[in-house]
C-alpha cells in the first residue's frame, strides 16, 4: 500500500535495534495514519530499514521504493490508535529545512570527528614510542659502558705493583 515516509534521526551509532519500541510504535502509527488506503484498515504491516538502504528507480512509481538488501528491512504490525497520532498532531511543528544542507553539516562533523580521532590516535602512537624509546635508553648499557667510566687496574697501588697486571692477564 502506499503510505507517508516517516524518517527518524536516531542518534551515530545507533542500529534499528536500538529505537525504542514507543518511538517505532508512533512512527508506525503516523505511517498508518497517513495512508489512504491503510487508515482504514484495522491493522497494516509497516516495513522500516535505514534510508541508506531505500533503492529508488527512475520506472518506479511516486512514493515507491524499493530495497537494497531486503534482509536489512523490517516489518511490523500496527493496528489503529487515535490517542497517539492525535497527541502527536498536539506537537506537531512543520519546518522546511535544507536536507542537503544539514546533511553537508553532518558529513562535516563526522569528518572532524574522524580527524580528532586520528589526531589522538597519532599523539598516543608518538607517545608510546616516546616511552619505548625511553625504556630501550634505560636498558642499554651505552650509558655505563662509556670509556669515560671506565677505569685500568694499571694506575692502583698496591703492595706488589705488577699484582694488578697479573690477575688481568690470568683473568684472559
């Protein structure tokens, strides 16, 4: 049957599972109730998926769509109910927003989202490597084995001059 669209914004992450069942009651119930031939029906089945997912033709009616996956589609019964679309009509505000505008706006906010993400993900990587680094410096012996520190055996005194020079050389 042909019906109205009823398109709700659900928040960035969030599935079709995750739409409350008040909410996907309502829209149903708008989609019902705007429909020539549903209204008057008792109960209709409203299918629901992501616009994403709305496949449209140039051979295909006005109003009807199609599906690009149709396992991603939905489906669920609603039957009539006055009280929710009357309290709905209640609340009702019209506007005529620039959809391409909003979604050039929210296109944006991802990218930047996506770039912040980067950002941090670069700052932690050069960190981490800072500190890796860092421990490799403390474990290496560069640092104590320098020359500087180094002392000979040859400038001691001892009871027996050649002592020193003796062990080392049995020592090798």
């Amino acid at each position: 049957m042909s019906s109205a669209h009823v398109y709700l914004r659900m928040r960035p992450g969030e599935t079709l599972d995750d739409i409350p069942p008040e909410v996907l009651l309502e829209c149903c119930t708008l989609v019902k109730a705007n429909s020539i031939v549903g209204c008057k029906r008792k109960s209709v089945y409203v299918v629901y998926t992501r616009w994403k997912n709305l496949k449209k033709t140039s051979d295909m009616v006005d109003g009807q769509v199609g599906f690009h996956r149709p396992k991603n589609v939905r489906r669920v019964e609603v039957e009539k109910n006055n009280s929710i679309v009357n309290a709905l009509n209640k609340t009702k505000v019209e506007k005529y927003p620039n959809l391409r505008e909003e979604q050039q706006m929210r296109m944006d906010e991802i990218r930047r989202e996506a770039k912040e993400k980067r950002r941090k993900e670069e700052k932690q990587k050069r960190l981490e490597e800072v500190q890796r680094k860092k421990e490799l410096e403390e474990r290496s012996y560069d640092r104590i084995m320098a020359s500087d520190n180094m002392t000979s055996n040859r400038g001691r005194a001892t009871a027996d001059e050649t002592a020193a020079e003796e062990y080392e050389d049995d020592f090798f």
